[in-house]
C-alpha cells in the first residue's frame, strides 16, 4: 500500500476512534494533517490575537516548517496508529 492511501485510510480512521483525543493530540494531527496536505503554513494568515483556537492551531502547523508532504503523511499515519492503539476504534 502507497503511503498516499495509507494516509487517505488514517485520515479515515481518525473519524472512527472511540473518543475525542485529547488537545495536544488534536493539534498534532491537524498540524500533520495540514503539512502533508497544504505545505508550509502563509504566514500572512495567521489568526487574529483573540482568535485563540485559530492562533494555537496555526502555531501548530507552523511547528511543521520544512517537513516534506511524504514525512508528514507517515508522522500522521503513526499518530493516529498510537491513537488507535491507546484508545481504539468504535
């Protein structure tokens, strides 16, 4: 299996765990999700100060600079394979 369709099966996956992984989890896979899929995140549109969510997340995605569309899809195949295995599957 390519690791294009392993990561389509993860982002997949991802929809069907037991429970809401915790924030730091979250914001880990939205950062991957984000690398692999986009690139490197534009600076020019980085949230507002009170937008508190937007501005964590895009700080997220930023952490991310430099890492390649392949490497990023296999970090979010992993995340999400620990995240199956710790919480588990509906």
């Amino acid at each position: 299996m390519s690791v294009q369709a392993q990561f389509d099966q993860a982002a997949t996956n991802v929809k069907k765990l037991k429970s809401l992984p915790s924030d730091k989890d979250l914001l880990e896979l939205y950062a991957l999700y984000k690398q692999a899929t986009v690139g490197d995140a534009d600076p020019s549109n980085k949230p507002g100060m009170l937008d508190l969510k937007g501005k964590a997340k895009f700080e997220a995605w930023t952490s991310k600079k430099g890492t390649s569309k392949e490497d990023a899809q296999k970090a979010y195949i992993a995340k999400v394979e620990s995240l199956i295995a710790s919480i588990g599957l509906q």
